[in-house]
C-alpha cells in the first residue's frame, strides 16, 4: 500500500512586528535625545590621566580660548535666568522677557553685560562671527564681570561646582587671571577639564607583568 505524502508548506516569518518596534524605537530616541548645546568657542582640551568625571548639572563652567578669552555658563536653565535677573538689578539693566528666554538657553555668558541685549537681538546664525570679535567676558581688574557672574550664580545656586575649561594653547596668564578670580570669591575647589590618556604607570606595570 502506498504510503501518503504529507505536502510541504513554506514557512514564513511575519515581519510586521519587528519592523513597527524598530519604529518605536527610532521615534522614542528621537524625542528623548539631547543634542549637546554649541560652547561659545570650541577648545582643545589638554590630556592627562584623572579619571574624576565633571558632573552635568550644578555646574559652572569657566571657558578659556585659545586667544585667552574667557566666557561663563551653568547648566541650568532657572539658575541662568536668576543669574541674569540679579545682574541686571546689579547694572540697572531691563531685559524683556523674551531676552530672559533666550538668554537661558544660552551655554555660556559669550559677550561683556554692555552687549548682551545687542547679541540677543542676532539671529542665531550671525552669534558666531559676533562672538569672535567681542572679548568674551571681562576679567581684568578694572571690571572684573566675571566674578560679578560668579556671585550671582553661586547665589542663585549655592551647590554649584566649579570647571574651568581650557584650550591646550591657551596663555597661562589668562588662566591664572580666572584662578585669582576664583579666590577672590573664596572658590577654592574646582576642577580642569581635560582628556583622559592612558597611564604611563599602569602602562609599565601590565608590561612587567607581562615580561
């Protein structure tokens, strides 16, 4: 008796499902991503082997150029604004409430007080070339703005640290200048931002053992 063929059926994998995951997924790191804010200048930072990271918020951070020039930022929005908001006080400066806005998104403080209203009124597109012919903010000793920013934040905010972040050229007379500042408003613990390189140390002990 002849033996009954069972017929073959093709399997097939229903895509559907994946596919509408993988758009989940995409739509869900869209609206949950934060773009890193553009820094008033970029800076090339020096190496060395620390490994403390600089926390993201609760922070001011004290950017240095490589032409020397020194600008100031925190990372919170409502500190920025209250930052401002005693500043202006402090000068006897208005500024609208839409300038308040666009000043808190603002990563750093890129132009001396007297320029301020004037820099928020550019579109975004012309800040940058604005920004290179300012003088950042100013640290000199007949105005000294940025210890004026310094204490309006740290006022703002007393659990601020403090990063100052330089340029691997940067002159070491406008770092000391901000070093000065600093213990001027008694801040005498803050952080230098750099890039981690490897350990010679550690370097010359795995190649021992090694050996």
């Amino acid at each position: 008796m002849p033996k009954a063929k069972v017929a073959r059926k093709s399997t097939a994998i229903d895509m559907t499902p994946m596919v509408d995951l993988a758009f989940l997924l995409i739509t869900f790191f869209m609206l949950t991503v934060k773009f890193r804010p553009q820094e008033a200048v970029t800076v090339i930072l020096p190496p060395s082997i620390a490994t403390t990271p600089v926390p993201n918020v609760d922070l001011l951070t004290i950017l240095i150029g490589e032409d020397g020039k020194v600008y100031m930022g925190v990372s919170d929005q409502n500190t920025r604004r209250a930052m401002l908001e005693a500043v202006a006080q402090e000068r006897n400066i208005t500024f609208t409430e839409e300038e308040k806005k666009k000043f808190a998104v603002l990563e750093q403080v890129p132009v001396p007080i007297e320029e301020l209203k004037r820099f928020l009124a550019l579109r975004p597109s012309d800040r940058e070339a604005y920004i290179k012919k300012s003088k950042g903010v100013p640290v000199d000793s007949a105005d000294n703005q940025l210890q004026m920013w310094m204490l309006r934040a740290r006022l703002s905010n007393p659990n601020l640290r403090i990063a100052i972040k330089a340029d691997e050229k940067t002159p070491y007379p406008a770092i000391r200048q901000v070093i000065k500042t600093l213990k001027k408003q008694k801040a005498n613990r803050f952080n230098l931002v750099t890039i981690q390189e490897a350990d010679p140390r550690k370097q010359k002990a795995t190649s021992s053992s090694q050996s």
